[in-house]
C-alpha cells in the first residue's frame, strides 16, 4: 500500500490500478495457515480464482483465532422475541458449540466437500451448523425458513446434501410455523434423499421421527459435549457455500463462494465499509437464509471479533410477545450495538409507530444505520435519519455480489474520509469493483451523466464475489457474463445512473425479478407454481410498485372455466386457491398480493408476454411502445381489473 490514501478517489483508483498489492494488503486481514503463491488468477475469464495456494478456515477466522485475546467476550447474542429466549454465547462457548455440532456432523457421515443443507429458523444452532460447516470443510447451503416445500424440495435435488440440519418449527408473531412436515414432504417430493436428518427439538411443533434417518441435535450435542473438532486448512478457492438466489428462469440458481477470498472481502468490508470495531456489537436484522445474514450476522462481524445480534421475530414485538415498537432500539441500548444493518422495508414498518419510541432508549452507541436489499426512499431516508441522528448509509449489493458494491466507506479507521451522503444514491462503486453502465441493447458504454443503462461490473471480480453456479459453469457464463452485446462483463440486472460527482442511482431491475420487503423473488417461480393449478390456462406475475414492501407481486390469470371471469364468487374461489397453492410451493412470501382474472395476456405478435406494459398498467403508468403488441384489447382489461382494487 503506498502510504496514507486519504480520499476515497485515491483509495478507489489504488485497488484497481493495483489489484495485487491492494488485496495482498487487506488478506492481511485474517489468519492463513498457509501463505497464498497468487494474488487473482484470472486465467479463464470470467472465472476469477484468488488467493490460490493459500489455506485457510472461515470458522478458525470467525471463532478460533478471538480464543487467545477475547474468550470471553461476547460472539453471538441470539433474541427471540418470538419465544422470550435471550443468551449471550461467549467467544469460548461458540467454539465449544460449533465442535459440538461438527463431531454431531462428522458422525453422520459428513466430509469435505459434502454438502450439508440447512433450513432452520432463527436460532443460534443454525449459526453453529454453518459454522461447524465451515470449519469441516463441508459446503452449507442454507435455504430460507419461509419457503415451503416444493422450493425446498427443488433445492434438495440440486444440492444432493448429505444430511440436512433442520427444527421443529419456527415462529412468526407468535404463530408457529412447524418445519418438519414440510421438510418431511420436501424429501417425499425430492429425487435426492438425505442419508441424514438433525432436528433441533424446540418444543414447538411435534415431530413425527424417521427411524434410522432422524436424530436429534440434544441427544449428539450431549455424546460430543467434549468434542474436539480442528478446523480444516481449507484451499482458499474452496467452495464454502452455495445460496440459492431467483433469476429469469424459474430454476433457482445456486450462487457458489470461495473461502479465503470470502474471508478477505468480508474481513476488508468490516474495515472499510461498515467501521466494526473487534469488542463492539453489530446488530443486522436479516435472516441466516439470505445472503445479508451470511455475510453481515454470521461470518463479517464474527471475522472482526465483534459480537453479533441473531434476532428472531418482528421488529414491532417485545420480548413477551406484546406489540412493542421499540424492541430493536431497546437491543441497540442494552448491548451498546455500534453498527446496525437492516432494510428499508422494515424502516418503514417502524415508521408507522410510535416516533416517542425512538427517544426512550440511549442510542448513543450507535455510529451509523446501514440499509440494503431495495431502493431507499427519501422520506423513509429522512425519518429515521432524523430519529436517530446518526448517518444512514445505504448500500447496493446482491447474493451474488457477497458485500457492497456501490455505498460510502466508513472512514473511522482507514483515514479515508466518508464522502456525504446523496438522498437516492447509494454512493460509489466500492475498491475492487469497476462498475460501467451500458446501453441495454448496443453494449455501449454510456460516459454523459444521468443516462439510463445497464449496471455492470467489469471483470475480473473482486474477492468475496460468486465463483459460479453450483454445478452449472455454462449457465454462471451465459445468464451473467453473455447477456450485453458484444461484450463479456457481469450484468447486475439492474438499471442504474451516474451523476455529475460520480453517484449512482439504482433504478429497478432489468430482469423478471422483483423484490418484496426485501426479499427478492422471480416471477417466473411465481407462475411456474400458479400454471401448476388444474384451473390456470395462462398467467403472468408481475411486481407492483408498494408504499410499504416495495413491490407485491400481483398475478393475472387465464382461467380454463370462463366462470372465474363473470362470477365474483367463483372468481374469489378461485383467487384463494391460487394463493393456497403458492404457499405450499413456495411458501407465504412468495404469495401474490391480488390475483386477478383475464380472457387473454397482453402478448407480443410473437408471443412473447409484455410484463413491461402490465407492470406500468397496474402503476399507473404510460406503458410505452405498444407497437409489437398483438391485441390491444388484452391491456385494456388489465386496466378494468386493476381499477376494481
Ligand atoms: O435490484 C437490486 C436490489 O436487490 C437486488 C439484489 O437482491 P439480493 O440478491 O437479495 O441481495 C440483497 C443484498 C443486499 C439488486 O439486484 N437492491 C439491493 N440493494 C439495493 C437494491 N436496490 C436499490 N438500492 C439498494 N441499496
């Protein structure tokens, strides 16, 4: 590193006009147990390997190497407002769990490289199975608790896990959700069979046991109470883990990461993005089954020796269950949180309480609030700026990106001065990454402020980004890397401007994917579970635009029986079955907002589905050019049913 880089600019331009000092600066960061031979190989475009030759463990970087100075502080402080439950695991004690949970693993059978699946709610041994993962060397691969079986099953298949870790039952605004019967059909639906189950027994839900397949986690964790497990010395470009992330298609795609290179990149972004100092306590109020939660509950905050809240419930709900708005500050006083992650969409949701809770606790500890996961508005940006007098910086990424691509870096300890926030913008492209906005159809580079293009990154990537599609090289190639004309750069799927200072402004997806309340889901998973009902000739979802998710996802259907179109009744019958139907595939989240019945789609003379124009319909919009379009009729009707609510 050449000597102190004070501006953001220069700190910018370092890392990308020399990569290798710049990375080989921040692996500095954590611990090897081997030194790595090359900085980035990027050989074979765009598969981009870094760190090779260099060993490593996640779980030794997030665990083992805090044993000697901090022991015994705090690593996970797990909430559950859900079942009252709050405990404090110590440095010593997570470590002690976590070879609990890999000699439990290990005795099922479980090897490097085996993959384990784990679907789980907020509970801290989900945290102990990834990181007994980690540090065997196995891959997890963590599938969201909200979705139901048929996307867990599609999962099961793709993923060929060894043994799954699992519970009970998960609980949301004290309804319990019971996992087991789901998982118990996933595995019926699945072709891949698990040799293994773990259940964590919480008493929630009964359980109908699998002999000879089902174990439960008290009976291992009592066997293995003694349980020494090293952590393997990992090949850096090992894989760690696969998430399962939605795309155009409705086969979800496993976004595949590495391990040094991850550890670096979270390790950096700790440092440079999100100011975590090791003894201080980060607060993200994501969930273990998104990539956030990955990142920025488990391994980031771990990896800096910083204590991290694993929350389970809503924000709007204290810890004896009762309506209580201002649980989460309550957590951020109690603990001294110095960093917090969350998202717009739950930002809005305390917003409609009462504003007097953000005064009853001392918030002082707090240094910033980080928001992802969605656009944030300006009012949203404004109120709880407001509220919390401290500097919300909102940050752009995605699963496949593992940790901000465009924000503000924090400046606290890397001298580098954060630059102010623009209302709108998350900021500047973050080190490591080039990021160019193309013009969608021409590939052209476009230079002139404020033009509208495609949001790309120019390879090779940097650290901590997606090796490549769980089992599918072609399909990481074609879907990322092969979608802009004429030339082979990462395409985010999203739109995006530049202004005049160098701010980017995220307009939206490009893509058939839409985001509700954070979550980010594919329409076409959405239809592919809708077409599945006996009733369903046709249908197209579509994100509308939503003052407190975001987007909802809004369906129009072509019914078989024309009833659906002139009987209100029949048509309301049909609507919930519909709804039934998605949350048995894919689970509530997924569950359009209306569905709404239609003699004909609005399609191209080519058949293609004009979502574009059914979007801006149901927004109110002007739904742009229509020359291509077949019937001109079939949007008419989309607008008559829009109107009915
Ligand atoms: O469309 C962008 C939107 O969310 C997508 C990524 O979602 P996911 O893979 O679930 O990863 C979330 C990690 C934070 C993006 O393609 N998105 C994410 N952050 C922002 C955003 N849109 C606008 N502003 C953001 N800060």
């Amino acid at each position: 590193m050449p000597g102190p880089l004070t501006s953001y600019a220069d700190f910018y331009q370092h890392s990308i006009d020399q990569p290798d000092a710049f990375w080989t600066e921040q692996a500095k960061l954590i611990d090897w147990f081997a030194p790595f031979t090359r900085v980035c190989n990027n050989d074979k475009p765009p598969f981009a390997h870094w760190f090779e030759g260099g060993k490593t463990n996640l779980c030794h970087n997030a665990v083992d190497r805090h044993l000697a100075t901090r022991g015994d502080q705090a690593a996970l402080i797990y909430v559950s407002s859900e079942t009252g439950i709050e405990k404090t695991y110590s440095f010593k004690e997570l470590h002690l769990e976590v070879q609990r949970m890999a000699a439990s693993l290990k005795a099922m059978g479980v090897v490097q490289g085996d993959r384990v699946l784990i679907y789980m709610p907020m509970i801290a041994e989900a945290a102990f199975a990834m990181l007994a993962c980690a540090r065997i060397g196995a891959i997890h691969c963590v599938v969201f608790g909200g979705f139901a079986s048929g996307s867990l099953a599609s999962r099961i298949d793709d993923a060929s896990p060894k043994v799954i870790v699992s519970a009970d039952a998960g609980s949301r605004g004290g309804k319990v959700v019971a996992y087991k019967p789901l998982l118990d059909e996933a595995i019926r639906l699945s072709s891949h069979k698990p040799e293994a189950v773990l259940l964590v027994d919480r008493a929630l839900a009964p359980m109908d046991m699998t002999p000879g397949r089902d174990l439960l986690w008290a009976d291992l964790r009592a066997k293995y109470m003694q349980a020494q497990v090293p952590c393997e010395a990992l090949d850096s470009t090992a894989i760690s883990y696969t998430i399962y992330t939605s795309g155009t298609t409705g086969k979800p795609k496993g976004v595949q990461r590495d391990t040094g290179g991850y550890a670096v990149a979270l390790a950096a972004s700790m440092k440079h993005i999100f100011d975590g100092q090791p003894g201080e306590t980060y607060f993200s109020t994501s969930d273990i089954g998104w990539v956030v939660g990955h990142s920025y509950i488990i391994y980031g905050p771990l990896i800096a020796g910083m204590a991290s809240i694993m929350y389970e419930g809503l924000p709007t709900q204290g810890m004896d269950g009762q309506p209580n708005g201002g649980v989460w500050w309550s957590l951020v006083e109690k603990y001294k949180v110095t960093a917090m992650f969350s998202a717009p969409t739950a930002v809005r949701v305390l917003k409609k309480q009462d504003p007097a809770y953000l005064k009853k606790y001392d918030l002082s500890s707090l240094r910033a609030l980080f928001l992802a996961g969605e656009p944030l508005d300006e009012p949203t940006a404004r109120w709880i700026s407001e509220g919390l007098n401290v500097p919300i910086i909102d940050n752009y990424w995605q699963t496949e990106t593992g940790w901000p691509l465009i924000t503000l870096m924090s400046g606290s300890t890397n001298g580098v001065e954060r630059k102010t926030p623009k209302f709108g913008s998350p900021g500047v492209p973050m080190y490591g990454y080039r990021v160019k906005i193309l013009h969608e159809s021409t590939g052209e580079e476009l230079t002139r402020p404020n033009e509208k293009g495609v949001v790309v990154i120019e390879g090779p990537t940097p650290p901590g980004f997606m090796q490549t599609i769980w089992k599918d090289d072609a399909r990481f190639v074609n879907t990322y890397w092969k979608s802009v004309p004429g030339k082979m750069v990462y395409n985010t799927f999203d739109w995006g401007i530049r202004d005049e200072d160098g701010y980017y402004f995220i307009l939206g997806r490009t893509d058939d994917v839409i985001n509700v309340a954070g979550h980010r889901l594919g329409t076409r998973e959405i239809e592919e579970s809708i077409s599945g009902h006996a009733m369903v000739a046709e249908v197209a979802v579509v994100g509308v635009a939503d003052a407190l998710k975001g987007q909802v996802a809004m369906a129009f259907v072509v019914p078989k029986d024309a009833a659906a179109l002139t009987d209100a009744s029949a048509a309301f019958k049909l609507e919930g079955e519909i709804m039934k139907r998605v949350d048995g595939d894919l689970g509530a989240v997924a569950r359009p907002s209306r569905v709404r019945f239609v003699s004909v789609l609005p399609k191209t003379r080519s058949g293609k589905l004009l979502r574009r124009a059914i979007q801006a319909v149901c927004e109110g919009r002007d739904a742009g050019d229509l020359t291509t379009m077949d019937d001109p009729a079939a949007l008419e009707q989309i607008r008559d049913r829009v109107k009915l609510g």
